[in-house]
C-alpha cells in the first residue's frame, strides 16, 4: 500500500467517525488494526502529513512521532465528500476515498465510542475495488474472483439471475468470505431491490 492509499484511509476512517460520532476524538492505535500490513512509522509519517495539511486536528502526547488523538478538520470533510476538487492540492488515492473503508471494520474512537465502517457496495466494479484493496491476496487470487465476478455480470446482464447462478458464484467464492456481503448487495441493486 502506497502513501497516498495510506493516507486516504486514514482521512477516510476519520471521516467516518465524525459522521457517526460529531466531535469524538479518534484513537490513533487503532489504526494498526485498521490498516493491516502497514508499518506503525508509515502510519504516523502520514498521520503527521494529514494534520500539517490541516486535514485532520490532533493532541500530541508527550515523545509521540505523531498525534495520539485526532479528528478530522472541516477541510478534510470537504476532501472527502469533494476528492476531485482536491486531487492536485494534496497527494491521496481518490478511489481510495470513493470507496472508503473495506466491509465491517469496527474501530473504538475516543471516548469509547464504537464506530461502524461500512460501504455501499451497488456494481461489480465496486466489488472489484474491493478486491484490489485486499492487500493480502495473491495475483491468483485476484484473477481468480475477477473471473467469476466477470462470468457473473455477463450471466446477470444477459440472462437475469437464477438460484443456479447465485450458488455457483457462492462456490467459487467461498474462500473469499468477505466479499459475499457485498456481492449479495451487488445482486439486489441489479435486481432493483437494493
């Protein structure tokens, strides 16, 4: 994962927090759990870029390489909700906004506070961003789902979906548990029912 991944990630988690929870301060230790496979230094370093960037505010604990609890500014809310308008002013992956947070990551905000990530999944190429922000899947893995979600969306679109179709998707998947839910979702918005 790249800086600019790491980054909207973070801005987006935030985010995500402010709308759930208005004022609440994020623990920054949760994020190791929350952006798995990304060294706590590459974390702070772009912790750090955020709040110099005024994209999100911060307290400072004494000795800390970066804010121990933050929260995002009005100008990192704009960011989010706008990231097209920004893409030249800061350095952040803008599908990485789109898309937000992977499916039903929980994070403990300040306060303690639960707050729920979800995303609305509603076509196979949200599916598939999905799928490419796994960091933990292997090429083959990856040409592996894109096929059957390919099969799949070609089947729907021409002939409508059937049970039959619904299982043998569920099959070929069925190691990839995480991405039922959202190609569940995918399926009842191309029935109409989402």
């Amino acid at each position: 994962m790249n800086n600019a991944e790491i980054r909207a990630k973070i801005l987006r988690l935030h985010y995500d927090c402010e709308m759930n929870r208005t004022g609440t301060f994020f623990n920054d230790n949760e994020l190791p759990q929350l952006i798995s496979g990304v060294a706590q230094n590459h974390i702070d370093a772009n912790l750090v870029y955020l709040y110099r960037s005024r994209l999100i505010e911060g307290i400072w604990g004494a000795g800390n390489n970066s804010p121990s609890l933050t929260r995002i500014t009005p100008a990192g809310i704009d960011v989010v909700e706008n990231p097209e308008r920004y893409s030249g002013e800061f350095s952040m992956d803008v599908q990485v906004l789109n898309v937000g947070t992977n499916y039903g990551q929980v994070a403990q905000a300040g306060g303690g506070a639960t707050v729920t990530q979800t995303q609305t999944y509603s076509s196979f190429n949200d599916l598939r961003q999905l799928v490419r922000s796994h960091t933990e899947l292997t090429d083959g893995d990856r040409q592996r789902i894109d096929a059957v979600l390919g099969n799949l969306e070609k089947t729907v679109a021409e002939k409508g979906i059937t049970k039959t179709v619904v299982e043998q998707a569920k099959q070929a998947l069925a190691d990839y548990g995480w991405l039922i839910q959202p190609l569940i979702a995918v399926l009842m918005n191309a029935l109409g029912l989402g």
